[in-house]
C-alpha cells in the first residue's frame, strides 16, 4: 500500500545532527546495491551507489533522461524494496559510465521500514569501524 506521507518524512534522520553526522536535510548512505529500473522506454540493471532519505544515486549503462518516471527494485539484504521515482539527473562519468539520480515519489510502508533498517545497519556499521580505527 502506497502513502501519501513524502518519502523526506518516512526517513527523516534525527540523530544526523546530534551525532557530528553529516547536516544534510537528506543524509547520504555510500553503498552498492543492483538495481532493476523499468520505465516506459526500457528496462535495466543498475547499481546504486549512495542512498538517501530523498533519492537513489545509480550508476547505469545507458541514460535516462531527466523527468522520466521509473520503478525501482532495490535489492536490499533483507529482500526487493519496490518504490516509484522520477529521474531528476543524468550525468556521463569519465568511466562512460551514466550517473542518474533518482527522486523517490511513491514508497510503501513496508519498503519504507525495509530501506531505513537497511540505512541504520550503515551507520551502525560505520560508527563501529570510527571506533575500532
């Protein structure tokens, strides 16, 4: 069942700020995660490289332009989060290889509670390698 709630609300990060985090209104997650993305013109196999409360960074083989509306399968540990999106940039790396950023509009409860266990195990994890260096 989809919400109405933004997906900025679902995964707001309240301990950010008092834990010296970083101060974004959308703290990034660095990860490496497959993606499968479908829109209308295509479906891919991504890899997302950082994930936030508001979006998906994805590393890709083949564009796709800003404005298209797309569907995610995130490949979490845990099992596939579904949400919806819509592509807000598309950059060409260096490598050849596509950059888009994906804005996350529509965000199940059920994948909402699946992606933010998923951010907390990253920042349980590297609170623990600060502490162990």
């Amino acid at each position: 069942m989809l919400t109405d709630r933004s997906f900025s609300e679902l995964f707001s990060d309240p301990y950010a700020s008092a834990e010296g985090g970083e101060q974004r209104t959308n703290p990034r997650a660095a990860t490496l995660l497959p993606v499968k993305v479908t829109c209308d013109e295509a479906a891919l196999t991504a890899n997302c490289i950082e994930l936030s409360a508001g979006g998906i960074l994805l590393r890709t083989q083949r564009p796709l332009p800003a404005g298209t509306a797309v569907q995610l399968e995130i490949d979490l540990p845990t099992g596939a989060a579904f949400v919806g999106g819509t592509v807000r940039w598309s950059l060409v790396g260096a490598d050849g290889v596509d950059e888009v950023g994906v804005q996350l509009v529509a965000v199940s409860e059920r994948a909402a509670q699946a992606i933010a266990a998923y951010r907390a195990a990253l920042r349980a994890a590297a609170r623990s390698d600060r502490v162990s260096a």
